[in-house]
C-alpha cells in the first residue's frame, strides 16, 4: 500500500509537472487540546503517519535552528499566524509555548471508541512538465482560529521560489519528517480559504483565469495574504484584475481597509488608487452646482424630473453618499435661482407684448411650468441645508412679477402662485425664520394673486397638498403683526364670501385672530 501511494505521488507524466495536493480535517490534535495519550495511543499515531505497518515513534530528529519570527519576513503575518506555532524542521506538531512534548497530528487515541470518519483527499496537479528530482517535498498545514485545518502536499521549491516568507521559514533539506517530506504548520491564520487558494495561486499558469472564476471579494482576501507572505507576483496578478473589473460598495470597503493597513508598490498599485482615491481633489460643492445647472437646463421633462431625483438623493442628509452638506455653495446656488427667475420675467413680458414676437417654440405655459418647477426644486434644495432665507426675501422683492401677474393668462400665471404657496408652507411650519418685515412685504406682494389663483391650483396641483397650504398659509399669516393680520384677513373674507371654495379655506386662523384681537382685549380691559 505504501510503495502505490509513492508510486502515485511520483508518478511521471507529460502533463504532471510539480503538483501539490491538499487535503481538509477537523482540527489534529495538539497540545492546547489538552487530551491525555496512552502508550498505546503513541503507537497507533505512527501506524497512521507512516501509512504502513504499526510501530514505534521514529526518535526525535535534532532541532535545526531556523529564522526568528520576530526578525525574519514571517513578521509581515502580523494578524495571521501566531509565530509560536511555527514548527521546528525537526518536529511533526506545532511547538507548545512552555515546552511539554507535543503528540502526532495524525495519532488516534485506543481509548477513544468513537470511530473517526474518513478524512476526504484531493489531488490537484498542474498540466505542466515535471522536471527530474523534483515532485512534493513539503507538507504545508494550515490551522485557521475557527478550528479549521487544511493540509497541503507541495513542491519546495515553487513555494520559496514565490514567497520570501517561505523561503525564509522552510527547514532546511536535512530536516525531514519521518524520513520522508519536510512539514511547515501555520496556526492562528485569520482566513483559512484564503491562505489556501493564494498558495494555489503560485501553481497556476494562468493566474487572470483563476481570478476571473473567484470573483474580486476572493481576489481581494488573496491580495492580503500575498501582501503578508511577500508573494509579489500574486500581488501584481489581483492589483491587475481587481483594476480592471467593476466593485460593490462592500468590495470597495475591503480595499480601503486594506490599503490602509498594507502598503503595496506604488507602480503596481496607482491604478487601483486611482479609482479608489481622486488624484486631484476636486470641490464636491462646485461638482454639485455644475450637476444642478445641469438639471434647470435640461430641455426635457421627463430627463429633468429623474435627475432631480437623483440630485436630491445624493444631498439627502441621510445619504451615505453626503455626509457634511456644509460646503454646498450657497452663492452659486443663488446665482441659479437668479437665472431661473430672470427667465420667468422674460416670459411673462413676452407674453404681454404687444407684437408677440415667438422666441421660442414651446408653448408658454410649458416654458413658464419648467422655471417654477425650478424653482420649486431649488427652493427645497436649500430649505433642506438652512439656506432659504435669502430665497424668500428675493422672491418678496419680485416686483416686475407681482405687476404682471394680473394682466398674465390665467392659465399659466397661477404657476407663480406655485412658488408662494411653497414659501407659506415653510414659514407656516417654521422651517424657515424670517424678520417681521420680510414676512409682511411677502404676504402684501403674494397674497392676493394666492386668493386669484387658489382654484387653478387645486384643478392642477402636480402634487401640491392643498390642506396643507391652507393650515400653513393661515399659520405663516398668524405670525404678522396683530394690524396687519387684520387687513389680511378682511381681503380674504371678502373673498372667500363671493368664490367659496375658489378661495382657500383660512376659517381656523381666522378665529385664532378675532380670539387673540377681540376676545382677550376685551376680557383684559375688564380686569
């Protein structure tokens, strides 16, 4: 039975070149398991090492020094293998820390009755010539924290060739294992199954096959573990693919946190930084602007409104992509609404021209609907960012439009009305804090074209909530000075007398009013 398993390991092939074979357990026994063997049990671990017949532990070969952990390159596996369980070249199990003898990886207890299933074998060879003398010296046995154990049969020579931390750490050719290959274990390692495939790794012909059936997120577990054990080509191989193909968020995250705690050649890496880090920092907040400049000049509607989406998710302060919407530049925000304005005034005096010279061919209804629309838009872009004071001053100060709206059609100037009812909403709720005369200049340039244009607003209100500008309307009116409300307040009455419900519904503030202006007065002159 030995001589066909040598036979088989050593077989010579055309297309079996330097091999390596591997195969996967629970975890062998060892000292930290701290499990009692008798004599016999020693006995019976040779039996099973050997693959022969049952005898006694070979003698102990004498120890060969090998390189410190510490001050050797197997220092670069900080985090992956605890340098205490590198074995001596003269030893078949892991080194204990205080010294006790350690008992065969492969032994079996005669005292433990419960049979051991069969531990599963896989051979991988490479298609690849073998060259005479060389074949699988080395045993490579990987012991991860979970528990999980790989053992690996290898060619030497591949595996120093290919990592300086192997060479560095394989016994020397004298030390051998029961007169046969040499044995390195590994213990503590972090990822078992990446370690693994990046040993493959080194016997692939064609490493960019092997990554393309992987996937990046394994790519990157064998970019780290190449990067601990000095394995250059293998690094060069997943910075190649890991560039040229798309990532996940979750991906991009891994290869930020690698690239923090490793560092990798900047020739072979800038490409990946480059995707991963701007090469010159560009202002998110002029990137931002040049975006929504984009949107307000978007000729179709369809476009402007799923890009408007778009935009609002990425400022959205519960965004993960906008974290500090702090540097969102007000100035250039308002240079835009200045625009869109100015081509609402634009509008509206061509429409009342008399020699209503066409200088566009849009209807005007939808030319003048895209700027409010705009406008709407902008507006809630800087209520969300505490920036939409200054808007409602600009739009109180709107004089060339509040002149025009009444001589304007109907079936577009209510689109103004629009924009205001947007404004009283958000003065209504107290999101936005005004001085008292701003409010009262707002109220005496917009509320009446409001009262004008209420009922076109509710036959076409593209979403506008018309409860909701009623109870803020009345709110936001509530908070003008005692003198002025009562002006207000009488003009809508007398409106809402003659069109009913064309007229919107202040009832509740109304009687908040008289409460505040005839009630109380008079209970606190009796007193």
């Amino acid at each position: 039975m030995a001589d066909a398993a040598h036979h088989l390991r050593r077989r010579s092939s055309a297309a079996l070149p330097r091999g390596w074979c591997c195969s996967f357990s629970a975890t062998p026994q060892s000292p930290d398991h701290h499990r009692p063997l008798s004599a016999a049990s020693a006995a019976g671990g040779e039996g099973v090492r050997g693959g022969g017949a049952r005898g006694k532990l070979p003698p102990k070969s004498p120890s060969v020094s090998l390189p410190s952990f510490q001050s050797s390159p197997s220092s670069r596996l900080a985090g992956f293998i605890d340098p205490r369980r590198i074995l001596s070249p003269g030893r078949v199990s892991p080194i204990d820390p205080d010294g006790s003898p350690a008992v065969a990886a492969g032994a079996n207890s005669e005292e433990d009755a419960t049979p051991r299933p069969s531990v599963p074998f896989v051979a991988v060879r490479e298609e690849r010539e073998e060259e005479e003398g060389r074949g699988l010296d080395l045993k490579l046995c990987l012991r991860g924290r979970d528990g999980r154990s790989v053992a690996m049969e290898l060619d030497s020579a591949v595996l120093c060739e290919s990592s300086a931390f192997f060479a560095a750490m394989a016994p020397p050719p004298e030390a051998t294992v029961g007169g046969g290959s040499k044995r390195i274990e590994v213990d503590g390692v972090e990822n078992v199954e990446a370690f693994k495939e990046t040993v493959e790794l080194m016997f692939e012909a064609d490493p960019m096959r092997w990554f393309v059936r992987a996937g990046v997120s394994r790519a990157i577990g064998v970019l780290e573990v190449s990067s601990s054990i000095m394995f250059d080509r293998g690094i060069k191989s997943c910075l190649e693919y890991i560039e040229a193909v798309p990532w996940n968020e979750n991906e991009e995250e891994k290869l930020k946190n690698l690239f923090a705690r490793c560092t990798f050649d900047e020739a072979v890496s800038k490409d990946v930084l480059a995707r991963l880090k701007p090469q010159c920092q560009s202002i998110s907040d002029d990137v931002t602007v040049h975006l929504i400049q984009s949107v307000t000049s978007s000729t179709n509607t369809g476009a402007r409104k799923e890009m408007q989406s778009l935009v609002n998710g990425l400022l959205s302060r519960s965004s993960v992509y906008q974290k500090d919407l702090s540097g969102l530049n007000k100035g250039s925000l308002y240079q835009i609404c200045c625009s869109c304005l100015n081509s609402l005034v634009e509008h509206f005096t061509e429409d009342l021209c008399s020699d209503k010279i066409v200088r566009d061919s849009k209807p005007m209804i939808e030319r003048v609907s895209k700027q409010t629309e705009n406008l709407n838009w902008l507006f809630d872009i800087l209520v969300n960012n505490d920036m939409a004071e200054e808007f409602v001053e600009l739009w109180a100060k709107q004089e060339d439009l509040i002149s025009m709206h009444g001589q304007a059609s109907a079936m577009f100037r209510y689109e103004l009305s629009r924009i205001s009812a947007n404004v009283f909403i958000v003065l209504g709720k107290g999101k936005v804090q005004c001085p008292s005369d701003l409010r009262s200049q707002l109220f005496y340039g917009w509320f009446q074209p409001m009262l004008m244009d209420f009922g076109w607003l509710q036959r076409c209100s593209k979403g506008l909530d018309m409860r909701m500008l009623e109870e803020n309307l009345g709110q936001a009116l509530l908070t003008l000075p005692l003198q002025q409300q009562q002006s207000l307040f009488e003009e809508w009455f007398q409106c809402f007398a003659s069109r009913g419900t064309e007229c919107p519904n202040l009832s509740r503030a109304f009687q908040v009013w008289w409460r505040r202006s005839f009630v109380r007065s008079s209970l606190e002159s009796r007193r």
